[in-house]
C-alpha cells in the first residue's frame, strides 16, 4: 500500500491578530504549526501502515520554511516527504492549490489512499480535498473516523452531526479525516533523527509540468474583500425585581424553555 | 541551561515529556481510581522507542546509556510515578540479560524488550526474603537438560504482565547466597503462574503480585551466567537500576514542586497570593533546592555509570537513597503548601505523596542503602591506612 499525505503549515491560531486597517493576518512573530487536522490524517496513514504495511509519502505545498513542518511529520512516522515550493505558487486559494498538489501527485505516479485533514484551521474552507480528488478523478469521503481495508476497497465510517454513514469506497480513493480517528501519537526517538537526516525534494512548477495560469494569484479566482472579527451575539436578558420576582421571572423563563 | 544536552538527549527528554504531558496526565488519576495497568501508555512509550534507549543497537535498541534512559524515566515520572515504574521495571529486567546473558539469549530476549512488544521484570524478593535477599528459598533443581523450579517470589513488579522474567533461585542450598543462580522465565513456562495482584497505596497503575513456580521445567539454557553467580547479578542488576529510582524520584519531585508554586501563586488568602507568605515562599524554596541537589546527583552518578567504571555500588545506593527521599518530604511538603486542597483526590499531589513512599521502600529499602554505604565506607578507610 502507497499513501499520500498531504501537509499544510499554518500559523498557530491562538497568536494571529488580524490588522484591523488592511484586514489581513498579522504572520510576524506568529509559531508555524502543522495544521492540527492534518496531524490526524497522518495519524490515520499511519494507523494503516501498522495493520497493512505500505509507505507514506508527505506532500506539502508552501513557503521553503514549509519543510519544517514536513521533518516534524516525518518524525511521526512517515517514509518521505516532498516541498513543492515555487514563488509561482505564491497566493493560491483551494482550487489553484488543488491544481498543484494534482499535478504533484500525478508525477508521484502510482498511490492507493490519498489522506488530507477535514480543513485548516487557517482558511477552513475544507475545499482542497474534495477538489484534489475531482481533480485526481477519485472517488472521495469526507469526515472520515474509522477506516477497515476489504479487498480493493475501503469501509470507512464518515462523522455526521447526528451520527455516522458506513461507506464502501474503492481504491484509489481520497479522505479527509476528523479527530475521532484517535488522538495523534508522539514522535519517536528514530523518527526524530531520521527527521533530521532526511533528503526533502523541492519541486517547482516546472517540475510537475503546472500550467502557469492555473497556479498561485493567477489561477486564483477567490479575491479576499474583507476580513473581520464578527460581532458576539448579544442574547442576555437581565430579570429585575425582588429576589422573590427574579426567582419567579426566572422560573417561568426556564419552565417555557421545558415545555 | 544547568544540564547542557546533546541533540538526541534533548530528543529522548523531549519525546518523553510529550508522553507525559498528552498520554499519561489527562489519564494518570482514572489509573490510580481504577488500578488500571497502563497498557495504551506503555504502547505509546514503545512506539516512541524509549523501552530501547539503553540496549545497544545490535539488539534492537538505541545504544544509549544510563543517563539518556533516566532522562527518560524522569520525565514519565513527572506524569505519573506508577506508570514510570511499570516503564523502568521492564528495564530492571533486561538488565541481567544484557549484563550477563549469553550472544543467544541477548538476541532472544533483548530485541522484543527494546521495542516494548514484551514486558520483562525481575523476581529477587520472598515472603521470608526481603531485606535479607540471602534468605531466598526458591529452588532450581538441575535434572538432565532441565531445571525443576519450585518457590514464590512476592511482590514482582510487572508480574502477570511481563512475557520475560528473571529471577534468583538456589542451584545448591548448601552454600547459602553462593548457591543462588539466575535464570529467564517465560509467561507460559509449564508450571509458572500468577498469585493476586496486590491493592497498593501507591504507585496504583502498576501491577505488583506473586510469581508461583510449582515444578517448573525450563531447559538448561535458561540460566544467566554460571550455577552460584545469581547473587552476584542480582546485585549487579540493583546497581544499574538505582540510579533509575533517583531519576524517578526527581521527576516525581519536580511535578509536586510544579504543582505547589502553580497553586501558591494563584491561592490568595488574607488579601495576597501564599507564596508571598515567608512560610510558604522557604517551603517552596527548600523544595526546589533539594530537587535540584537530587538530580545533581543522580545525573552524575548516570553519566558516571556510562564511563563504565568497575565499582559504583555507593554512588547508586546514594542516588535511590538521597532522591528518594528528598521526592516523600518534597510531595508530603506540596500537599502542605495546597492545604485541603492537597488533601483531596481533585489535585494530584495526594497521588503524588501516595506514590513517593514506595520509592524508600522497593529495590532495598534506604535503611539498607545507608547500610550500603556505611559497609563501602568501612571498607575504604580501612584500606588505607
């Protein structure tokens, strides 16, 4: 078995501030993390591996400071990794993201399951692997949290709000992957140096035959307006009275909730 | 930094501290409730390569030493002391093997160890045999290519959940401890079982119990060392995993200081948070100087096991003896510093200094430590006159 994961590094999001002028992301002085979603779809890559056997390719795209978070991954587990930076790619929303991680793995050739995170948690738009698979022409399932291998075919159970839908999907085939498929394990000792050692390929655009027009700010159709903070729903009630009134107001309140 | 560490120390420190932070604090109280054996942890703790750290490569670990697994050890203590002994009794296992064992029985026995696929332990101790080990009454009698096994051991850290034991039994009575010799059991071996596991007050996510040999038949090529040598790697094996208890003990120490200054800087009474209180800031002061004063010791007495040297039987019961008990007076002082708080299960400090107090009392009590030391002293003053 061949699997593809695929990596995105994100700012941690408990230290980004948004510049209220210009509405963007605040980056200076802000930790790069995996993003966390992403650390669950390695996780389930490598759940695979311990029961199927099989390699597990990274794929990133970003900045060349993105490798870092690709030698992280590799010391969960993972076999390979490859950077597909390119100042070309710069400025890409999903569907030129799509496109490129696409031509990425077309050129990585032969691969049974494709593992993307459910979303990021920078952009969360969750569009990338669903596009990536229309792309790849593959059959998909989102929101995955439970994964069997039968034959050429995979059992997976997909998370819904009001409970879960136990999908057969043959192979190839793309998921993306919630964090009910179990917590990520910690790094090992041998992961981390051969982390450190590692041979990180950097493809460019060129190198996966990408067509200029459909990548980076030119094959991003998506124009970013405005980003703000919206504003907290304000739905408190203050009840006035004696405290004999209050308790009174209050009870009503709830007993009408009740009913 | 006041202990400068390698790239790959830092690493093992590192990965260890993960473990203790992400997998073993958020399920450390639910094990000590429950008497839980820790088998996710300890999957986890395997996973990340740290049952190999000290066994040399070629037998499937890490080739490193000492001082890299009490790295190790501390760290996993600081999320829970139960757990680290369940972790550090495996080690106090392969020990004999890779001290004494022969080229098969290392490549047998190691390799599964080192990766944490099979558990191992160490049966020394007896209902009559405690402190005095030389009091052993399990015997081993040799018939043709096997030895007949018969005794108990008591409180066996790990037993019923190792695959691989070794324990001390008499090849001849007669000659008393000379007649003590080492052998490998397996889980399984005809005639080995499992006594109950014993309700402990501490150390509650480790499992303590019996070991009952009743006619036990191994082959010959059980035995570790020579037929005589078995006291001689028992204590060979105690002075390779005392140092581990002190490593323990600090990691135990440090997440009750950690805990203590957390707590007295937020609890406010008469106006002001407690650590400004003198009583309470030389308390925390005290605790935080003996820990580092322990693991002073304990990481010198590590590094200095790793040059090798001939003789450090001192320096290692010094290392249990001082961290031990700097880890109950630190635990029973943050339990203070808490209040009623401390006193309650919501806090893990009760746990803390329920745990500590096995670390003065397992692999030889500090009464025998300080015998220990005393009998090394006499003999090296009377040298030299």
């Amino acid at each position: 078995m061949k699997y593809i994961v695929c990596i995105k590094q994100v700012p941690e999001i408990e230290g980004v501030k948004i510049n209220p002028e210009t509405g963007t992301l605040i980056r200076e002085g802000v930790k790069s993390i995996i993003n966390p979603y992403d650390l669950y779809a390695l996780e389930a890559a490598l759940q695979m591996k311990e029961r199927y056997g099989g390699n597990i390719i990274l794929l990133s795209m970003g900045p060349p400071q993105a490798e870092e978070a690709l030698r992280e991954a590799i010391s969960y587990g993972a076999d390979e990794a490859i950077l597909l930076s390119d100042r070309a790619f710069a400025g890409a929303d999903t569907l030129a993201t799509s496109y490129t991680l696409a031509q990425a793995i077309k050129k990585i050739g032969h691969y049974d399951i494709i593992f993307c995170g459910k979303q990021a948690i920078d952009g969360d738009t969750a569009q990338v692997g669903p596009e990536l698979a229309q792309r790849l022409n593959l059959p998909y399932v989102t929101y995955v949290r439970k994964i069997e291998l039968k034959e050429n075919s995979l059992i997976v159970e997909r998370d819904l709000d009001d409970g879960y839908q136990i999908i057969q999907i043959t192979l190839p085939a793309l998921l993306t992957i919630v964090k009910e498929i179990g917590e990520p394990r910690v790094p090992s000792i041998r992961g981390k140096m051969r982390a450190k050692k590692l041979q990180i390929p950097i493809w460019t655009a060129k190198d996966i035959e990408a067509k200029e027009e459909k990548i980076g700010i030119s094959g991003s159709p998506t124009r970013v307006l405005k980003i703000f903070s919206p504003p907290l729903r304000e739905r408190k009630e203050i009840i006035s009275g004696s405290l004999e009134e209050q308790v009174k107001t209050l009870w009503e309140k709830i007993d009408n909730i009740l009913k | 930094m006041l202990y400068p560490l390698t790239e790959e120390q830092l690493m093992i420190k590192e990965v260890a501290r993960r473990i203790a932070e992400e997998k073993i604090i958020p399920k450390r109280a639910e094990l000590d409730e429950k008497e839980e054996f820790p088998w996710d942890i300890l999957k986890e703790i395997a996973r990340a390569d740290l049952f190999g750290i000290f066994i040399p490569e070629e037998y499937g670990g890490l080739g490193f030493g000492s001082f890299e697994n009490s790295l190790a050890v501390e760290q996993i203590a600081w999320g829970c002391a139960g757990v680290a002994t369940a972790f550090a009794a495996s080690g106090l296992g392969a020990y004999p093997i890779l001290l004494f064992g022969n080229e098969e029985q290392k490549r047998t026995y190691l390799p599964p160890i080192a990766k944490g696929e099979k558990l191992a332990a160490f049966g020394l101790t007896e209902p009559n045999a405690g402190s005095d080990a030389g009091g052993i009454q399990t015997t081993a009698i040799k018939n043709g290519d096997y030895y007949i096994i018969n005794g108990t051991k008591q409180w066996i850290t790990n037993a019923g959940e190792a695959e691989i034991y070794v324990i001390i039994a008499l090849t001849d009575k007669k000659k008393g401890p000379r007649g003590a010799s080492a052998f490998i059991l397996e889980k399984g071996d005809l005639g080995f079982s499992f006594g109950k596991k014993e309700k402990k007050m501490g150390i509650r996510a480790s499992t303590t119990g019996d070991l009952i040999f009743e006619d036990c038949r191994i082959p010959k090529e059980r035995l570790l060392g020579k037929e005589g040598m078995g006291f001689i790697i028992a204590l060979k094996t105690l002075d390779y995993a005392r140092p581990g208890v002190g490593a323990l003990a600090v990691g135990l120490a440090q997440a009750a200081l950690d805990e203590a200054v957390k707590f007295a800087r937020q609890r406010k009474q008469f106006g002001q948070p407690i650590i400004s209180f003198q009583a309470v800031g030389h308390m925390l002061a005290e605790m935080a100087t003996q820990i580092e004063a322990a693991r002073a010791l304990t990481y010198t007495i590590c590094k200095y096991i790793d040059t090798n040297p001939k003789d450090f039987t001192k320096y290692a019961a010094m290392a249990k003896l001082f961290a031990s008990d700097v880890a109950m007076k630190v635990t029973t002082d943050a339990v203070q510093v808490l209040g009623g708080y401390g006193y309650m299960r919501d806090y893990p400090v009760e746990k803390m200094m329920r745990d500590a107090k096995i670390l003065q009392i397992y692999e030889g009590t500090n009464q025998i430590q300080r015998n220990i030391i005393a009998q090394i002293l006499n003999k090296e003053y009377g040298k030299q006159k």
